[in-house]
C-alpha cells in the first residue's frame, strides 16, 4: 500500500539505558511547503548533533525536546 507518511529513523548508542520511542506525523497535505521546510529543518537539525556529548537517556530527551 502506498503512504503519504515517511517514517524517520535514527539510531543513538546509549549504553545500558532504554529509550523509549513515540512517534508524531505531520498534518499538512504531502508535498507541501510546510513538509520541505519540515524535513530540511529535520536533517539540519540532525546533522549538526554532537552524539559525542548525549551520555545518558536524559540528556538525549532534551536534546530531542
């Protein structure tokens, strides 16, 4: 089946700590202004994390926020 949604992964070592995962999608139509923004704003984002200063789950849960 075909979807407008495109799940986003990333994997973060944190070791002997669970993170737990949720999920958010977005609500405007596919193809849109907002969802370019949306996803160029996400790998900017994403590309400029340290993964060399998230220690521990808490740190990585603000980080996320």
């Amino acid at each position: 089946m075909f979807s407008d949604h495109t799940p986003i992964t990333i994997e973060v070592s944190i070791q002997k700590e669970r993170v737990l995962l949720s999920q958010c999608s977005l609500a405007k139509a596919k193809g849109s202004n907002e969802e370019k923004q949306f996803i160029e704003d996400v790998i900017l984002i994403i590309k400029n994390l340290n993964m060399f200063s998230i220690p521990n789950a808490e740190t990585l849960k603000k980080i996320v926020h």
